[in-house]
C-alpha cells in the first residue's frame, strides 16, 4: 500500500504563517457557501414568497370545492403552478444574477 507524501508547508515568520492559516479558514468559508448555497436561497425565497402556507390555503380551499382523485391531482398541478414555479423562478434568477457577480468579484483581488 502506497503512503501518502504529505509534508508540511514550512514557513519562516509569523506573518507567513497567518497569512497561510488565513488563506484556509477563507477557502473553508468558501467552499461551504459554495457546497451549502442552494439550498440556503431556496429556503430564504421559500420564506420570502411564505410557500408553505400559501400551499396549504390553497389545497384547502380546492379541496373544498371537490375531493375525486381526479380533483387532486388537478390540484397538485395547479399548486405546483401557482405557488412552487414563481419560487423557483426567483431562485434561477437569482442564481444568474450572483453567477454574473461572482465573475465581477473574481476579477477582484481579495488581499
């Protein structure tokens, strides 16, 4: 079995070693946003745009109207219409506007 050949980055001041240690706690920062960020914008419109309760309204007031099967999945239809596709249309734009704001910012230097 091969052994990894890992050695450890040697520095000579404490400034190196900050600016190193630095570079991985932002690059930690980093690649959790990157990993994590679906995920929070969806929940942050979900929340904005109240789609919980929006859902249950309506599936409420629809299946006062008729209970057949054929009602229901028309509901589950016109639900996923009239609530979840204004929610995930906001999140796609949303996506393409930081996408494009990402590439600005990258042209940044940081440090």
């Amino acid at each position: 079995m091969a052994q990894a050949l890992y050695r450890p980055l040697v520095v000579g001041s404490a400034q190196q070693t900050a600016r190193y240690e630095a570079t991985n706690i932002a690059t930690a920062y980093l690649n959790a946003i990157r990993n994590q960020f679906g995920n929070r914008l969806r929940m942050a419109v979900n929340s904005l745009l109240n789609v919980k309760q929006r859902k249950r309204e309506l599936t409420q007031q629809l299946q006062e109207l008729d209970t057949t099967p054929a009602v229901g999945q028309a509901t589950s239809r016109y639900i996923g219409n009239s609530v979840y596709w204004p929610t995930s249309n906001a999140t796609k734009q949303m996506r393409i506007l930081l996408r494009r704001l990402r590439k600005e910012f990258a042209q940044t230097p940081i440090w």
